[in-house]
C-alpha cells in the first residue's frame, strides 16, 4: 500500500490500520517486473507452493523463548508447535529466517532450549538478534551461538537460489521511545554490499525492529531505516522481512514490499488501541490463531514473490 498520509510523527494511525492484515490465512504475493499484486487470501503454505515452484524459505520470529506470563504460560510450546507445522510441510525448503527475540531474557538455557527445538526442523537457520537476546551482561550468548563469521554486531549477507539477503542489526543503541538504529558503520557496510550487484537481483532484507515506519510512539520503526532503503532503490525487486510487533503487516511503496511476522509467543495490541506495547492476553480459543510462521517463495527469473501467513491454528 503506498501513497500514505505522512506527518511529523511518521505514518498516521488510520493509514497503519488500513494497512494491516488480520487475516487468519495468508496474503499471497506475487511480483513481475518487480512491481508487487496481492492475489488474495490462501489457507496454507501448500497452495504457494503450488502456485509457485522455485525456492521456499521460511521465517519464524519473536520466539521468547522463557516468557511465562499469562499472555501465554508456555512460549516453549507454541515454538514447538510451530517447528511441528513446518515439519509437516509438503515440500521441505531451502532454510529459515529467524528475525530476532530468539529468546525472552538472554539467559543461556533459554538459548539452549530454543536450539533444541529450533532445530529439529533439520533446516539451516540464519538469525538476527531481537533486544531480548541482548540483555546478558557481556552480550555473548547471542554472539557465541550465531554471531561468527558477522560483521561489527553481527550483520551479515549472503546469496540463495539467485537472491542476495542482507540481515541487518537495529537493536543496539535504540533511540527515543525505542525506535531502532542501524549507525554509520553498519550503513557504510550495506552500502559497499550492495555495490556492484545487478538491479535485476531480487534483495531480501531482514531485521528485528521494522525498517519502516509503523508506530513511532512505540518505538516501532528504524530512525535510520529511510538511508538503508535508498540503498536498495533502484534493484527492481526488494522484500523487507521484520519482527517485533507481534503480528502481520504489509505495505508495498514502488519496488519494495514489508512484511512483519506473527510471534510464536504471544500477540501485542495493534498500534493506538492500548496505552502501550506488550504481551497481550487473549482468549485461550484464539491464541494460537494469533501466532505463526510465514513462507516465501521465490521462482527464478519471473521474479515470483508469495508470502504466505500461517497461523498456528485456524
């Protein structure tokens, strides 16, 4: 959706809302010519794959592992029934995104325990880091387990089935009301990464925090999001994958389509309608409807996008 109403403050609150998607099944997307279409609501995972072959990837977020509160008493749980449902996919994909709060307090038995659930899906995983898997002292769990081979904090890129992704960090140094922060050096970093790369190549950014603007006065949005899209402005087709907010929202401006992931923990009010952002409890009936995966698929050379939205029940 483009086109929106922006003030001082960023996206006003109608135009967040209308351009979010509650849909207990999935938006498929599709892209041609790098111009983006929504096709309209499917049920699963399965119908995007038929539609369209080609590399699947998954993404899961905000995992929380160790959250325990009434929002949801078993984070753990939801987790596991969500490796389950990938583990029942028709068709296996490439590797899965995991876009930060892996775990709740970056303690290391709950880094333990999400790897001991995370992989039994058998897949690759590549990870970026959430403010909750931030909180120990020195900052190493999360370092020790996914950050070798990373640059500065841990950003890094890497190619699949014709696609250059690019996982960003924007969870340190996080300015007022908590909006996120790439810095300098990580934006010099991205800006040399993308040289030199065709404008045909389809680019996947991913991070925690929403590189675009959704609801500044609860920090949800990148304060220097805006210079990392202008890197990726000319390549005809760009995907940006974020966390964070707990639920799905998508927009599409020119070449560019965002999308936020359901939580596997718990779901947070939609922005404006509670005095502020945190674990929300819901009905017990419709937790599970309010959590869940998200797959994308790629189909080389048509520049084929589908983002499928997979609630863990429903």
């Amino acid at each position: 959706m483009s086109g929106h109403d922006h003030g001082e403050d960023g996206v006003s609150r109608r135009k967040v809302l209308e351009c979010m998607t509650w849909a207990g099944t999935g938006v498929l997307w599709t892209i041609t010519g790098g111009v983006p279409r929504s096709l309209g609501i499917i049920d699963s995972a399965q119908a995007a794959t038929a539609a369209a072959p080609g590399m699947t990837f998954l993404q899961i977020s905000d995992s929380h592992v160790g959250f325990d509160k009434s929002a949801n008493p078993n984070a753990l749980g939801t987790l596991e029934e969500a490796v389950a449902k990938i583990n029942a996919m028709p068709a296996k994909p490439s590797f899965m995104i995991h876009t930060g709060d892996i775990t709740h307090l970056s303690k290391a038995a709950e880094f333990d325990n999400a790897d001991r659930i995370i992989s039994q899906s058998k897949l690759d995983v590549h990870y970026v880091p959430g403010e909750h898997d931030f909180l120990d002292e020195d900052v190493k769990f999360y370092r020790e387990r996914y950050g070798r081979g990373t640059k500065g904090v841990g950003w890094y890129s890497f190619d699949a089935g014709g696609v250059h992704f690019i996982g960003l960090v924007n969870v340190v140094d996080l300015k007022a009301g908590g909006l996120g922060n790439l810095g300098a050096e990580q934006l010099a970093w991205l800006e040399d990464d993308l040289r030199g790369k065709s404008k045909s190549t389809p680019i996947v950014l991913f991070a925690h925090i929403p590189l675009w603007t959704v609801y500044p006065e609860w920090g949800w949005g990148t304060e220097d999001g805006g210079r990392a899209l202008e890197y990726v402005k000319g390549f005809g087709s760009v995907t940006v994958l974020n966390g964070h907010i707990h639920q799905v929202m998508q927009k599409v401006e020119g070449n560019v389509t965002f999308h936020t992931a359901r939580s596997t923990a718990f779901p947070q009010p939609a922005p404006g309608t509670a005095p502020s952002p945190g674990p929300m409890k819901v009905e017990d009936a419709r937790l599970r409807a309010m959590l869940g995966i998200a797959s994308v698929n790629f189909k080389q050379n048509e520049q084929r996008l589908a983002i499928i939205d997979t609630p863990l029940q429903g």
